[in-house]
C-alpha cells in the first residue's frame, strides 16, 4: 500500500510585469517627463560608448580600406560623418551624467537621431546609396542642431 502523500502547493501567482515600452503613458498636461524620457530603454552612458566606438571604427576605415568601396567623393562624406560622430559622442557621455531632465531627454534624443539620420546618410552614400538619400540629410542635421540647443538648457533642467 503506497503512503498518503500531502498536496503540493504553489505560490500564489504574480501579477504579470509589463517591459518598460508598454507601461502606460502619463494622463496628458502631465509637467514631469514620461517613463521613456525618465527610463530610456538605452541607457545614455552606453549610447555614448556606442556612438564613440563606431565612430573610431568608422574614422578608421575611412582611412584604411574604404577606397576599394567608396564612390567617387564619397571619402568626403565618410570624413565628414565619422568627425561629426567622434564629435558628438562626448557631449551624449557628459549628458548622462547631468540630472534627468526634460532637455536633457531632449537633447540625447535629438543627438541621437541626428547623428544615426545625418551620419548613417552620409555613410550609405559613400558606398553607393542612391544620392537622393542626401535629401535626408539636411533632417539629421537639424535634430543636431535641436540637439545642441538642448544641450545648453540640460543642465539648468528648465
């Protein structure tokens, strides 16, 4: 005869925890910054280390070994696009030690779109993206600028 043996209980089940990009958004005419400004899914220190990094990636092969692939003036556009990263990619590492605010939200955004729109055209170019992709670039260029401005008021937070 097989002994009695007691029933197994389990943990009372949690309550399902939603990732940060589908957490609601605040009621609007809320003043403080939403979960995405105030917890970015990208932390902005290793924003700025990507940014850095293929930067000095993309100088170097600009310097090395792009010939071979580049069209005819596209190592301007290389140089252009690696300095402008190189650049940038301090001012995205100093941001990330500033208090969150809504420029400083501001200006790390805007920095990075500029830089992924303005650089990443200016890249697919010079390995022969069709050159009405330099239609998009003048974009990326004005979320830098948007970007830089921001810049100016991150560290006050008004």
């Amino acid at each position: 005869r097989l002994p009695l043996r007691r029933p197994l209980r389990l943990p009372p089940p949690r309550p399902p925890r939603h990732p940060r990009h589908l957490r609601p958004l605040p009621p609007p005419g809320s003043d403080p910054p939403g979960p995405l400004l105030r917890n970015p899914p990208v932390s902005p220190t290793r924003l700025a280390a990507f940014f850095g990094a293929t930067g000095v990636l993309c100088a170097a092969w600009g310097a090395h070994g792009l010939e071979a692939h580049a069209v005819e003036g596209g190592l301007r556009w290389w140089a252009i696009g690696a300095a402008l990263q190189l650049a940038t990619a301090p001012a995205l590492l100093a941001l990330a030690g500033l208090p969150t605010s809504r420029p400083r939200s501001v200006a790390g955004i805007a920095l990075s779109v500029g830089l992924i729109v303005f650089c990443g055209s200016l890249y697919a170019m010079t390995l022969g993206a069709p050159r009405w992709l330099g239609a998009v670039t003048p974009l990326g260029g004005l979320s830098l600028c948007v970007g830089w401005i921001a810049v100016a008021f991150a560290r006050d937070g008004r």
